[in-house]
C-alpha cells in the first residue's frame, strides 16, 4: 500500500498539518485502514478509490476510529490528485456529504481548497458548555461575550469555545481520558478554542482526544464549522477569515475560510499543502 504523506495548511515551506494519504483501485477493508491510520499516528489519513458515480470514495480515519469528515486530510488528498493528475476540482464522496477539493501546483507547494458538507450551529446546551468548561479549567469570566459557546457542525460536531485572550489560548491544559469520555459521549469530532485577534483573524486550538489525539495543529472541518457560526452569529467577518493554528504546539499552520452568505450553505477552506519524507 503506497502511503503518500503530506502537510497540509503549511506556513510555506514549512509547518502544516501531516496526513497519510492511500489512493487505490479500491479501499483496503476497515479494519487495514483503521491499523494503517493507528501505525501513522497522525491525527487522521485519508482513503481514496475511484467512485462508481465518478469522483472520488473517501474515507477518514484518527488513530483511535474513523471520522465522518477532515478538512486537512482533504486538502492532503487534494494536494495528491492535482500532482497524479493534474490541476482541478475533484468530486468527493465521503459517509454522508458530496463535497469537493480544488488543488493547483505552486512550485515545490500545492495550493488546494474544499468546499465544505452544510453548516449549521447552535448554542451550546448548559450541561455540555459546564462540562467543558471543566475540562479545561476554564471560568466564565475567560470567555469572549462576542462570540457566546455553540455547537458547530460543517461535516462534524464540534464545540466552539471563545477566549478573550491570547494568553489563555496558549495555556491551553486539559485531561486526556476525561477529554476523550467527553467527546466520545458527546458525539463530538474536536472542542475548539479560538480567539479573536481581530473581526478577520482568529487563533485556535484544537483538543481531539475522542480522536486519540491530545492535538490537532490544524483543522479544516473545525474551521469550516467556525465559518458558518460566525456566519449565524452575524459577526462582523467581511466574507472572509484566517485562521493560525498549531503556533503553540511549534508547528505553524495557515487557514483561509471564505465564507458565504446564505444560511447553511457550505464554506470554503484553502491553504497550502507540502509533500513530507516519512
């Protein structure tokens, strides 16, 4: 089985986001892949065979079990096709959603981007928002009041937490085993913590113990999911944020989102993705 691997959202030439990335006549069986993504221990690879409608079957899978979606993944896959086949647009279709990656080559880089399954968000119920912030040892007090706790979806679940500073994003701290009960009880994919830097530029963390991983240096579906909050929220976004992730884990990564303004609708992710040596 030939494992591609591949940063996604890169600061450049450097950073990003490693995935492992298998594209095949057909998909190996779960539990080949599910071992393959436990032996790379990245916090997810993708899976990809010819679809019999065209396009592409993709499948997603952490450490721990499989994932209904993955941005970075997807920009890996995409990466991955526009160097096997050239520049394009690539028709996905993964568990529940038909989405699709765009990848351009730029020298030694590949620019790619996805658009996203539907958006949706709501506030966070009582008992989840106490639950998390527990787990992170966070008071009310540290939130950010613009941008109240909600649950986000944009092909997963995920818990968005807001931070009126910089400095309690990098003091990010939490329990792994109580973390990975939580979200797997919750049916979450990651909890997000985000600060606003300005109305366009947002800071994040991303706690993925549900996914066997304390961390994910970056996230393409959380960001999906945060675009379509901001969305329902109403904030201020212009049509467009970015996103740096993984700075505190010493692995700089680069998220563009646009996003657009009908309710619901799917959002665009775009970065850059840079080939890896194993």
């Amino acid at each position: 089985m030939n494992v591609q691997h591949i940063a996604a959202f890169s600061d450049g030439a450097r950073g990003g986001n490693p995935a492992g990335v298998v594209i095949g006549d057909a998909l190996p069986p779960d539990a080949r892949m599910q071992q393959l993504a436990t032996e790379l221990g990245y916090s997810e690879s993708v899976f990809a065979a010819p679809h019999p409608g065209g396009g592409w079957r993709v499948r997603y899978f952490s450490p721990a079990a499989e994932v209904p979606f993955c941005g970075h993944a997807t920009i890996a896959l995409g990466a991955a096709l526009a160097l096997a086949q050239g520049d394009g647009v690539f028709d996905l279709a993964i568990n529940h959603a038909r989405i699709t990656v765009a990848g351009r080559r730029e020298g030694a880089l590949v620019a790619a981007a996805l658009q996203s399954p539907p958006t949706r968000s709501r506030p966070l119920a009582p008992a989840l928002r106490a639950e998390a912030l527990a787990l992170f040892g966070l008071a009310e007090d540290e939130l950010d009041p613009r941008l109240p706790p909600a649950l986000a979806h944009g092909g997963a679940d995920h818990v968005v937490l807001a931070l009126r500073t910089r400095a309690a994003l990098a003091a990010m701290r939490y329990d792994f085993d109580a973390g990975r009960a939580l979200m797997q009880r919750a049916g979450l994919a990651t909890i997000a913590l985000v600060h606003a830097q300005t109305d366009r530029h947002f800071h994040a963390r991303n706690a993925f113990a549900g996914g066997g991983v304390a961390e994910d240096p970056a996230t393409g579906a959380a960001a999906a999911a945060l675009g379509g909050y901001l969305r329902d929220l109403g904030w201020p976004h212009g049509g467009a944020i970015d996103i740096v992730q993984g700075e505190d884990m010493g692995v700089v990564c680069r998220l563009h989102v646009d996003i657009p303004p009908e309710p619901g609708a799917s959002v665009r992710v775009s970065g850059t993705a840079r080939m890896i040596t194993a």
